[in-house]
C-alpha cells in the first residue's frame, strides 16, 4: 500500500512520504553527480530545446562549484515542504549562494498525491522560462491551498504568474506534455538511485533520507566541501 509513514535511518528519526511497500525507505551510496550526468533524455523535434532549457532551469549554484546536492521530491509530500520550510533557505544561501555546491531538483511525484503530477508538469514549465526555483517555492509555501483541489492547474498558472512567467506559453507547455519524458526520467533515476520515498538527498556519495534536521545537511555538506581536493 502507498502512504506516508515514519521510517528510521541514518541512526535518525525521519519522516518522509514512500511510494513503495515496506517498513523503511533505503537508498544505497551514489554519487549525486552522476544522476545529473546523462542531461535530459532525448528528445524529438522542439521539444529536446524545451527539455534542455527545462533541465537545465532546476539547476542553481556556481557552475565551477564541484560539490553536488540532489533533490528527490514530491511537491505535494507534507515531510517534502517540512524539509522546505525548515532548511533550504539557509542551505541556499549558507552553500549555494556563496558558490560552494551546485543543487538540482529531482521529481518523484508519488501517485498517492493526486497533484504531485500536475505540480511537477507546471514546475518544469516554468523551468523552461527561468522560473522554476521561485515557483517551487510558493508551491511548497501553498500545498495546503492546493493539495486538495479537483484541478490545481489554475492555481499552478497564478503561482507562475506572480512569479513573473509567462502564463500562456506555460499553459500550452504543461497541455502539450512534452515534460512527460523529462520526469519519467528523473523517476528512473531516482529508482535506480535507490531513492523510495520522497525526500531523498545525495549529498555527493551521501545519502540523506526523509526531513533530517539542518544539522545533518550541514554536516554532510562540510564533509563533502573537505574532502574535495585543494584548488591548486
């Protein structure tokens, strides 16, 4: 049965959404690099510019920075805007603004989440426009507004809005469904990683799993920051 549960790992108390059977998410060691390693899937016609402009959009932090921090998360899981709400402020701007790691979001929207789909769709559309970090954080900000409702693509479209996108070629973006293969991807991806619940981290060859406290996250990113060799 999908559902939400209370799972234990890293000698933690986690939380987290889990789309798969069991008592407890698991994810083995990655490189998190390498799930960003392949770029978008390939794609035909238009739509391959789409996708690029679209992966490359969920991207943030200095292109020379060597340390990488994957995001694998569901918009709609309630322990995914927990982790929001609590530390990706202050891991912005404590690591990535400052040119230290590189983040990429990562979609693992869980089909018990009837709106995680449709979320992810308006996301990457936005991505396409340079929107998407903005707009990911106002649907965290809103996920009780619109978790529920029958259809949230207007509300999507008012949140891309007010974020400055253009509502019209989103809206034809997200009807087209030319995303499809780029979250699919990162679906496959995810479950090649071993993610199985949202959210999932890699921190370089870490794996953090479920809403850690920001204490966690600092110390793997320093441990991750120390290691990398010296800049000659």
């Amino acid at each position: 049965m999908l559902r939400c549960l209370s799972t234990s790992a890293l000698a933690l108390s986690l939380l987290g959404c889990s789309g798969a059977n069991g008592d407890a998410a698991t994810a083995r060691a990655a490189d998190a690099a390498s799930l960003r390693s392949n770029g978008p899937p390939a794609a035909l016609d238009s739509s391959s510019a789409l996708l690029a402009k679209a992966d490359a959009g969920r991207i943030i932090g200095s292109p020379t920075a060597t340390v990488w921090m994957i995001i694998i998360s569901d918009f709609q899981c309630p322990f995914c805007k927990q982790w929001h709400d609590e530390s990706w402020e202050a891991i912005r701007k404590e690591y990535v603004d400052t040119g230290k790691i590189r983040v990429a979001y990562m979609n693992l929207p869980l089909s018990m989440h009837a709106n995680a789909a449709p979320a992810a769709h308006a996301a990457m559309c936005a991505s396409v426009q340079g929107k998407f970090w903005p707009v990911q954080d106002a649907m965290f900000r809103t996920q009780a507004e619109w978790a529920k409702l029958a259809d949230a693509h207007p509300f999507f479209e008012k949140l891309a809005r007010d974020a400055g996108a253009d509502v019209d070629a989103l809206r034809a973006c997200v009807q087209s469904n030319v995303m499809r293969p780029l979250i699919e991807s990162d679906e496959t991806r995810a479950a090649n990683s071993g993610a199985q619940s949202t959210p999932t981290f890699f921190v370089g060859s870490q794996p953090l799993i479920g809403a850690q406290p920001l204490s966690a996250f600092r110390g793997a990113i320093n441990a991750a920051l120390a290691a990398q060799p010296a800049a000659k």
